[in-house]
C-alpha cells in the first residue's frame, strides 16, 4: 500500500505513516516528494509549509512466490563491479519481493526516460541496463564522467528522476541505481576511509566530529565502517537534506554546566576570568601585594586618633591673631 503524509517535520510524518500502517518505521520505504519552502511572505501571512512524504508498505512475501522469482533471462555473469552492494541488500531483504515481469518493464520505462536525457546532456553517452538487485543502470561513453558532477550530485538527480519515473503510479517498488566510471565504488571506498581517519581522530582528542552533509545512502556507509572501530559510535543529526553524521568518542566524560567545582567559579555560581588557579597566577597576585605595600618616599604615616572635635577645637581661629595685636604692648 502506498499513502502521503504531510507534517510540519519529517520526523513527524513518518511517524505518521508508521500509526497509520501500524509496522515498525523499519518496514516502511519513505520517499520525499515535497519540502517546506520558507520565506518572507510566508512568515508575513502566517502560511505554513509542511512536508509531503509518500510511505509505501507491503507484506511480506509468501515463501512460493520468493522461490519462484530468481528467474531471469538477462546475463548476468559479466563481471561487472557490483554497485553498492553492501548497504543496498541490507535494506533489499526488508522490501517485498518483485515480479521479473514487472521488474524488466519498470527498467524499460527507466531506460527510454535516460535515453531521452541523455540525449540533451551527452549524446555520446549510452546506458546499459541489468536486474541485479533492482534495476541497475551502467552509462558509457567519453562524456560518461561529466555526468557524475560535484560528489555525484548530477549523478543521484539523475537516478532519483529515473526511480521516479520508473515507479511513477505503481505499487510495486523497485530499486534502481545509476552509475559510470566505477564512482559508485570509488565513493563508498572514499566514505569507508573517511570513516576510519575521523574515528582516529575522535579517538586520540576525545572529541566528537560532524560530518558534512550526506544523503541516506551515504550516511548508511558511514555507520557500517564506524560500527567496526571499537571505542566509537556514531549517529544522525539533523534533517533532510542537510542531515549529517556525527562521530563521538564513546568513552569521553559527559560535560557538565553546572559544575561548582571548576576552576574560575565563585560562590555564587558565576565564573571570574581572573581566577584562574596556577602557580604563575598565584605568584602574579603575590607580587601585586608586595607593590602595594612599598613604604612611601614621605616615610611611615602616624595614626591619628584625636577626633573630629579636638581637630576643631585646636585650630587656631582669626580673632586670636587681632587680640594678640590689641592687647601685646600693655605691660602688667
């Protein structure tokens, strides 16, 4: 069965379709057909956009049907790279079985949509398609790598509008895959390296590391080369399509806020950049004591304890000098 859900996230509207299939979120092929558009005019309106995902489900596969469907009169002992072998038949266990019949027409619509593009694009390049755990299509020709793009951009929008195209208005799913110049091999031994040197690397600092930006495919190869490193895991973040990897060291300390403890932090709770702890620090605040207490060039102050009204009283006063003047000539 096939249905589309709409939701503010994408998390939400796949749950969506896991409540309204009742299986497991596993069990469910998703597939984005629409994403939120924000923008000005939309936050002035008050409009909102939400994603259209289409889920599709189907039950398991009774076990005559699955015996009988290995029958092919395509070659298929060319030997040929295998494309995305590893990941692709993890998740081809879990999807229902397909019938050859249905499979060889699906690749013939997938192939006259390529055709048709490629003969825009590169009409130099051809295609040559194969069953093989789906639907695999292989380009040549001497155009063949400017059809890959930047990390294989132009390479998965081409296979995602083919799978569209191939699976339009039917409920029976099949995978398909393009690739040329081996990049689909090449890729997945460059994301196995990338897996390996970064889990080091989290590994000697202790620090957890974000991928760039992957899609589902790649994100899957990721996980499989981390999950083979003792000491590391690994674990999506994020939304489509800027959902990213993230390597974290399993056994770095869990940071905590409010530590009272640390270093920097005063009885209330706030931090004082000025304590610091160290012994260069405590000999700073040392030699800052001892400049303030060098003695004067006036030598050391008396105290003095007469009061306010003693300080009054002994002052000498105008009209003392006058009756000195007045009365200083009269002999007694």
């Amino acid at each position: 069965m096939t249905e589309i859900f709409t939701a503010p996230t994408l998390e939400e509207a796949k749950q969506k379709a896991a409540d309204a299939f009742g299986v497991p979120l596993s069990d469910i092929t998703f597939q984005v057909i629409d994403e939120p558009k924000r923008s000005l005019l939309s936050g002035i309106f008050g409009k909102k956009e939400e994603y259209r995902v289409e889920a599709r489900y189907t039950a398991p596969a009774v076990p005559e049907t699955a015996a009988a469907a290995p029958v092919e009169a395509e070659p298929v002992s060319e030997p040929e790279p295998e494309i995305a072998e590893t990941e692709v038949q993890a998740e081809a266990s879990d999807e229902p079985e397909v019938s050859p019949e249905i499979q060889l027409e699906k690749m013939q619509i997938g192939a006259a949509y390529l055709e048709s593009v490629l003969a825009q694009l590169a009409p130099d390049v051809t295609c040559e398609g194969r069953l093989e755990n789906g639907i695999s299509f292989t380009l040549q020709g001497e155009s063949a790598g400017s059809l890959i793009g930047r990390r294989g951009d132009t390479l998965d929008a081409l296979q995602y509008l083919t799978s569209m195209v191939a699976n339009r208005g039917d409920k029976d799913y099949v995978r398909l895959t393009i690739d040329t110049c081996g990049y689909r091999e090449k890729r997945k031994n460059a994301l196995q390296e990338l897996a390996r040197r970064i889990s080091k690397s989290v590994l000697r600092t202790g620090r957890s590391v974000a991928l760039e930006p992957m899609n589902p495919y790649e994100r899957r190869i990721i996980h499989s080369a981390v999950t083979e490193i003792e000491g590391v895991s690994s674990h999506s973040s994020g939304e489509e399509p800027n959902r990213k990897v993230i390597i974290t060291n399993d056994a770095a300390p869990a940071y905590k806020k409010d530590d009272r403890n640390a270093r920097g932090f005063r009885g209330n709770g706030r931090f004082d950049r000025n304590d610091r702890g160290g012994k260069r620090n405590d000999r700073g605040r040392r030699n800052n004591d001892k400049r303030d207490r060098k003695p004067s060039a006036e030598g050391p102050r008396k105290l003095d304890l007469s009061t306010s009204f003693e300080k009054d009283y002994k002052r000498p006063k105008p009209e003392d000098a006058l009756n000195a003047g007045v009365y200083g000539k009269i002999d007694i």
